[in-house]
C-alpha cells in the first residue's frame, strides 16, 4: 500500500493488479497490462503521478488527471535490466532506480538507463530495498549484504561490520543521518560507519523484518523518530 502526496491511497492487492481509493471512490489501473500483473513496489513523485515495478512488465511511470490515467512502461527492450522490478526509488534529482529481482539495479536519468550488478560492486544482484543517504549516496538491500554507491565508489556492508543478517529486507534513511536496516534476524542502524544493534527496540528474540516507516512523533532519547516495523518473530 502506498498514500502520495495527493492522498490517493494505492492498493496492490497479492494476487495481482493495482487499485486506488480517493475521496470515497476507487478504480482499478488497467493501463499497460496492470491489471494482469503483479505489482511488486510503488513510489509517489508528486500529487499526480506514481512510478511502479512489476512482477513481468517493467518499470511503469503512472501519471493522472482526476480519475483517467495515462502510463509509460520500461523494459528490457529499453536498456532496463529485467522486467521484474522488485523495489522502486526516486532521488531527490529525479533519478528513478529500479532494483530487479536478480539482475541487479537500473538507474534511470534524462531517458537513459545505466544498469548495475556485482560486477560493479553490487553483494548481490537481487535487490530488496532502495534508499538515498542526505550526501547523495545510494542504498541497496541485497540478501548478501547493503551496498553504498557513493561518489568515492561502492561499499558494501555486512555480518563482519555488525549486520545480525546479511539477509536485507528493507532500509530507512532518517533525518538525522541514520540509515536503518531491517534484516531477516533482526534490525540494525548504520551511523558512522559503524553498523549497530538497537537491542532496546526489540526482545531477545530474532525478529524477520519486512518493513520500515517513519513516524512524526519525537521519542527514543535522542533519536527524534519512531520506527515501525513489520516483522515475524523466529526462534523465540
């Protein structure tokens, strides 16, 4: 599920196609083959228009106007890695990144990809998650580790830097400079190049982490914001 900026609430349901609900109403997106497929990960850019990745179509650039909606699918055949894009990010220069499930990331700018793998220095080509650092360094959750592609090269991070997983689910940039990890075993934070474990949010046990959101409530000491976690509970 995801709420933009213009509050249109996006809703993929598992077994495939997207749905929206505004104002009382709600539709269903058949534009581009949507609705017969499933939709992986969906980020807003603005009041009017969303990009999604797909299980089998690519990359989709939704724009609408009220209710009617016109759309722009990538693929392959347009220099995207795969067509099976598992996680979906904007920059804050307009760049969208579509992390694919096991052909590593593209990087969409001025109508042009540059496609990314473990050769260039991704831990892995299967890309779970996506995030932007305030520096301008870029995030990838992989399950061999967090790769950072910054402009002093690649960096990736893993069980030897402090990750209770290198199996990563989903990553969170806070405003405070913190990027949050959200791993199979547990959740941990990065901060100074130093990856750590917040033992006080959670028990003993090993927690599968799914999700990471910020809340706009202050609280935790120092740390000015509340994450939520989806998460299932393991060897407890």
């Amino acid at each position: 599920m995801h709420v933009d900026f213009g509050g249109r609430i996006w809703i993929a349901p598992i077994q495939g196609g997207l749905r929206w609900l505004k104002g009382g109403k709600s539709g269903v997106v058949t534009a581009d083959g949507i609705a017969n497929d499933v939709v992986y990960s969906i980020i807003g850019t603005g009041k009017d228009d969303v990009w999604v990745g797909r299980q089998q179509g690519g990359l989709t650039h939704l724009r609408y106007s009220g209710n009617s909606f016109t759309a722009k699918t990538y693929t392959q055949a347009d220099g995207l890695a795969q067509n099976s894009v598992y996680a979906v990010y904007r920059s804050r220069d307009g760049t969208v990144w579509s992390g694919t499930l096991n052909s590593g990331v593209s990087e969409l700018k001025n109508g042009h990809f540059t496609n990314y793998t473990s050769t260039d220095g991704l831990a892995a080509n299967t890309i779970s998650s996506i995030a932007e650092g305030p520096d301008g360094t870029m995030w990838f959750g992989t399950p061999k580790g967090v790769s950072a592609m910054s402009q002093k090269g690649w960096r990736t991070y893993t069980g030897n830097d402090g990750l209770p997983s290198e199996d990563v689910n989903c990553l969170l940039q806070d405003s405070t400079r913190i990027l949050w990890i959200g791993t199979a075993e547990g959740l941990a934070y990065l901060t100074g190049g130093m990856c750590m474990y917040p033992a006080e949010y959670l028990s003993p046990c090993k927690h599968q982490l799914s999700a990471l959101k910020k809340t706009r409530t202050a609280g935790c000491g120092s740390r000015p914001q509340i994450m939520f976690c989806a998460f299932r509970a393991t060897n407890c």
